[in-house]
C-alpha cells in the first residue's frame, strides 16, 4: 500500500455547492475534476451526462478520495450498488453546501476518509462529524497503525474490528515496535522488548512492529511489518549485482535500517533495466519505479550534483532526487556512495 498521490473528485449539484466545491478545490490545493449537473456546468466543471446518481457511481469507481457536496441520502443511494470493500473503497465524504458539517461516510481508516474529513472542516471552519469507534473514544485503530507504517496486509483483515472493538472499549492491548516507527500510541498498553514472551504465552491482545519474520499466532497477534521508507539509488552501467548489493548493505547498517523496510526503489528511467537494481528490487520484494530526467530536474538542484553523472545521464542527483520524487520531498539522508552505486533514503507520508 503505496502512498501515491491520491485521485480526487468533487460532485456537487447546485449552485451553491458548486462555488463551495471550487473554493474547497483552491483551498485543499489539488488538481482535481468538480463534477456538475449539465444545467449549472460551466468553463471549470465537468458536466455529468444522464443522471446524477449513475454518474456518482462512475467516479466512485474512478478515484481514491470523493467529496459529495449534496444530501447524504442521495449519495447513499447512489454509491451502494459498487461498494465492495474497505481496503479497496474510495474515502467518501459528504458536505451541505454551507459547509455546516463535513461527514466521514466510507473508508475512514485505511481510505483516508476520517483524516480528509478533519482537513476540510479546518479549512472550511466547519463540524466534522466522525463516528468511527476508536476516533469517537480518542484511541488509535490498528488498521491506522498498520496504513501509517505502509504495513497493511491482507491478514490483518479479520483482526481490525476485533482489535478496534478491544481499544474503543478500554481493553489492554499491548504494544510494542523495534524503532519509534509510530508515534501515536492512544490506549495502547506499551511494553519493552523483554516482556515479549510473556505476553506471547497470556494470548493476550498484542499489536507487534517488527522488521523480522516470527512465527506468531495471529488470531491474537497483529503483526505488523513496516515498510516507511523508500530508497533512490544510482549504478554504474553493468555494475555487478554482487558489488551492488555489498554497497547496499552497508548503507542499511549505516543508516540503521533493514531492507524489509523499503517500499519502493526509484531512480532514472535510463537505469530501468540494470540488473544490479533489477536484483535488489527482487530481493527486497518491492517495485521499481524509475522517473524522466526532466523529471529529476525539477528536484536536483536541491542537491550537490556531479558533474560526471550529469554528464552521462543529464542530471547531477539521481539517488537523493529520485529519494526526493518517490518521498514527495522526504528526504532522510545525505547520498550514500561506495564502489560505483549510490542510495539516498526516504519516508513514504499520507498524502490524503
């Protein structure tokens, strides 16, 4: 679960809704469709042929983030039909078109559908409304920690409602994390490393970060793996893969980090086909996503450049811009550099 850039869409079907929707728009500063009735579009909406409730349902299915400026009944109505599920829903909110309240409808953890809800009413001056349990009791969610970390997994599905359930209600659930990965720690009961075992033999509760691989048992351990952070790299051309790695690891050891952590591997496209980076993508079981050199331009000069490298590839930072581009500006380290191979470090954030 990669934090890129979120897809917005804004619906509203009145004229007051739609001025609201456009202020919102420049308010939030995103690019993003606000979508009409054919009778009151103009120059900076986009119209919605046929009916308004088919045409909601059609962007539901398109973005990660929907505003609907209207009555919540119709918005009800209209997205039913193509609800499927809470990991894979767009975050849903909906607004009266004086922005009297702002209402978490769908997906408000792992969507990102509560976190919006409370930046709109504070632009806007507004009541948010967020009936989530865990948020209603002023304690964390599990399916939050696990979003925060960009550790969510299929396998804690059939742990979040029971969990949540536990923390609304004041029950002890442990906690415990290698590394201050997550800093909100709201009804959680924190042990230490040592108490570990004896919490493990209780069966109780127990939410546990680690960047190892334990053998739990998962109807009463939520484990969580982070992966915060992404990793900017360079090579030289047809650097051996052995090479690559050697100068790979000791970058983790020096930054204290382990592989398992990484998300996502960035550098420039003329690099998407190096074996070294090709094999470490592999091995850390993480994607590769390589950017332009305009691309990295736009970012570079943030950074010390090397003449020789903008020589060969145009730009003169590839690890600490491609770390820049894949962080949206997150940058955690200064650029490593041994043996011809680079890596620059950076942290994933919730866009929403």
């Amino acid at each position: 679960m990669l934090n890129d850039s979120p897809r917005y869409a804004i619906v509203a079907v009145t004229n007051n809704a739609k001025n609201l929707g456009l202020e919102l728009k420049e308010k939030l500063g995103i690019d993003c469709p606000v979508y009409t009735t054919v009778k009151i579009a103009d120059s900076r909406t986009v119209p919605i042929e046929g009916r308004v409730i088919e045409g909601l349902r059609t962007v539901f299915q398109e973005v990660d983030v929907l505003i609907c400026i209207m009555a919540i009944g119709a918005v009800v109505r209209g997205i039913a039909p193509v609800i499927k599920d809470k990991t894979t829903d767009p975050a849903v909110i909906v607004m009266d078109e004086k922005a009297n309240h702002v209402i978490s409808l769908l997906s408000g953890h792992l969507g990102g559908a509560n976190q919006v809800t409370l930046k709109i009413a504070e632009l806007l001056d507004s009541n948010p409304v967020i009936t989530t349990a865990t948020d209603t009791q002023n304690v964390v969610a599990l399916d939050n920690i696990a979003k925060e970390v960009n550790g969510w997994r299929e396998e804690l599905r059939h742990l979040v409602k029971v969990f949540n359930s536990y923390l609304a209600n004041k029950d002890c659930v442990y906690f415990y994390q290698e590394k201050p990965w997550v800093s909100d720690l709201r009804g959680l009961t924190v042990i230490e490393e040592y108490q570990i075992q004896e919490v493990l033999a209780t069966k109780s509760p127990f939410i546990w970060l680690t960047s190892q691989a334990v053998e739990v048992d998962e109807e009463v351990v939520a484990l969580i793996h982070p992966k915060p952070y992404v990793l900017g790299v360079g090579a030289k051309k047809d650097l051996p893969p052995s090479t690559f790695m050697e100068s790979f690891r000791a970058f983790c050891e020096q930054e204290g980090i382990s592989g398992s952590e990484i998300a996502k591997i960035a550098s420039i496209d003329v690099k998407k086909n190096e074996q070294a980076i090709l094999e470490l993508a592999q091995q850390l079981d993480c994607p590769f996503h390589t950017y332009s050199k305009e691309e990295l331009l736009v970012v570079a000069d943030k950074y010390p450049q090397s003449e020789f490298v903008k020589k060969t590839v145009g730009v003169g930072s590839v690890a600490l811009a491609s770390a820049d581009l894949a962080s949206k500006g997150n940058v955690l380290t200064q650029r490593f550099a041994q043996n011809s191979a680079t890596f620059a470090l950076g942290k994933l954030v919730n866009n929403y």
